[in-house]
C-alpha cells in the first residue's frame, strides 16, 4: 500500500495519462483509494465513519491547537510564508480537492488500516508512533536542497501526523483526522504556501 502511494506521489507514471496529466494526482489518488477500500474490506478493519455535531467543537480545538504549534513554527523555520491566495475558484478547488483527494485517501491508508493493522499487534501508542512516522516520510520526496529530502516537511508532517493519531484515537472516527487534515492542507495551500 505504502509502495503505490509512494509511486503515485512521485508521478511516475504521470506520462502515460496523455490528456489527462493535469489530474494526475486526482486520478491517482482515486486508484489508491479504490486500493486501500478492497484492501481493508478483505482484511476484515472496521473504520469507523460515524461522527456527531457534538464532536465539531473538539475538532476546532484540535485545529487551533495544531495551527498554533505549526504555524509559528513553521514561520520560524521559513518553511511557512504567508502569502495569501483569495481567489474564490482556488479557495473553492483547494477546499475541495484537499478534503477529498489528500485529507481523506490519506487518513483512511494511514489511520484507517496501518493504525488499525498495528495496533492489533502492540499498544495504541506504539502504533501511533510508527504510523506517524510512515506518514511522514512519505513526503520525502518533496525535496529541499538538490535529492536531500526536505527534513523540514516532513517534520511538520510528523507532528501533524501525531495530532491526526491522537484526534483518532480520541474520537475513534476516521472522520475526525480527514477533517482536520483537511483544513490544515487547505490553509496551508491557500494562506501559507
């Protein structure tokens, strides 16, 4: 599972798509979806989809707590630049198209079945920690200087992953990391980038 997102982060297969290469990463994201819903069907993982209003208000604290760890930090290591895009169709797209085809593939592969897999065979915490990691060095090949992987990314990244854990854990509904994920990724792409 890890190896296909790997390939589809890296495009490899980018030019085989002809007309439709600027959808790459909708299109792969779609497949590894597809991917990662057979694969935790036939093993049997029971994602819990369920969410109440109730937990809404939980979920905007954890935002906030993430953006206030991430964003100073992120300002200090000029990873983060604010430089605001408010143009109402990318607000819309970035949205969209972040809450479906990042926050959402990517918390169900990662909390949905890695965790899940995980923590049938170790402690909750362990298997938080091991899913965080794998969250995070899948963006190592976002690169920072040359082919060295930009550490800083995937930092933010494991940090932002451990929130996304933890607010799983908590809530014990896929639903609460994808949110959270999703309007960490769309500020990030809209404000911050």
């Amino acid at each position: 599972m890890l190896s296909s997102w790997q390939i589809f982060n890296l495009k490899f297969w980018q030019n085989y798509l002809g007309s439709y290469a600027n959808y790459s990463y909708e299109i792969s994201a779609s497949i590894c979806f597809l991917l990662a819903v057979i694969y935790a069907y036939r093993r049997g993982l029971n994602i819990n989809y369920r969410f109440s209003w109730v937990e809404l208000k939980k979920l905007f604290w954890w935002l906030a707590a993430l953006a206030a760890i991430l964003i100073p930090l992120g300002l200090k290591m000029n990873f983060l630049k604010f430089n605001p895009r408010l143009d109402p169709g990318f607000i819309v797209w970035t949205t969209v198209s972040y809450f479906l085809f990042v926050a959402t593939i990517e918390e169900i592969i990662f909390r949905g079945i890695i965790f899940n897999l995980l923590r049938r065979h170790m402690q909750d915490w362990c298997a938080l920690l091991i899913t965080t990691f794998l969250f995070a060095t899948i963006y190592t090949h976002i690169c920072g200087y040359g082919w060295i992987p930009n550490f800083r990314y995937v930092g933010m990244a494991f940090i932002a992953g451990l929130a996304y854990g933890l607010s799983y854990m908590k809530t014990k509904s896929i639903v609460a990391p994808m949110v959270i994920h999703g309007a960490v990724d769309a500020i990030w792409r809209i404000f911050l980038s």
